[in-house]
C-alpha cells in the first residue's frame, strides 16, 4: 500500500467510520413507520450502492461521474439512515481515493450497516 492509500485510509476510516451504521429513527421517520415502504426502500439503497461498488471495482468512470455517482449515493445513504456510508460518500465527493481502497471501506460500511437493519428487511 503507498503512502497515498495509507492516508486516504487513515483519513476515511477517521470520517467514515466513526459514525453509527444506522440511524433508526431516522429511518423510520423518513419511511412514515410503514414496514413495506422500509423494505422496498432498503432493497433500493442496498441495490444502489451494489452498482456504485460494482463501478468503483471496474474503475470505470471520470472525475465527473465520481462526483455524481458519490453525490447520489451521499443523498441516498442519508435517506435511510445510514451514515457510514453517508460520510464515505461526502468524503468521496471532495477527494478522489483509490477505488480499491475506497471499496474495502464501503464493505466494511455496507456489512455494519445491513446488521443493524436486519430487522428491517425480515
């Protein structure tokens, strides 16, 4: 790992994931309490942020699809509540990480995140 990594490591893991993975209340607050609306909604980030990881392996896109592709999924994260990953995309949207890298944080993000919203999606 360069130097580089290292410390876009260093500095996402310090931004990222020192967050809560899911911010249940709001959450449910922004699904109105409404267990089927929290399901389709969770199957929808969950697919969203498959496809920004798929791209992020292949390392396919500009600095301008960056930018869009962390736009949106900052914004998509925030919908759900899920702020690890909220807080990777908004560091992501400001500076470019080595996709690889910045892939290995968004799993790690992504796992923490899907344990605590099991009991939405049962």
């Amino acid at each position: 790992m360069s130097r580089q990594d290292f410390k876009h490591v260093e500095v996402a893991s310090a931004i990222g994931l020192g967050y809560a993975a899911f911010d249940r209340v709001r959450f449910v607050q922004a699904t109105m309490n409404d267990a089927q609306l929290q399901r389709e909604v969770l199957g929808l980030f969950i697919s969203q942020l498959t496809e920004t990881r798929q791209r992020l392996k292949a390392g396919i896109f500009s600095s301008e699809d960056r930018k869009f592709m962390s736009h949106n999924l900052r914004g998509a994260a925030s919908a759900v509540g899920a702020l690890q990953i909220e807080e990777l995309a908004k560091t992501w949207e400001a500076v470019s990480f080595d996709p690889m890298v910045l892939d290995a944080l968004f799993e790690q993000a992504e796992n923490a995140f899907l344990v605590e919203s099991k009991p939405f999606t049962s």
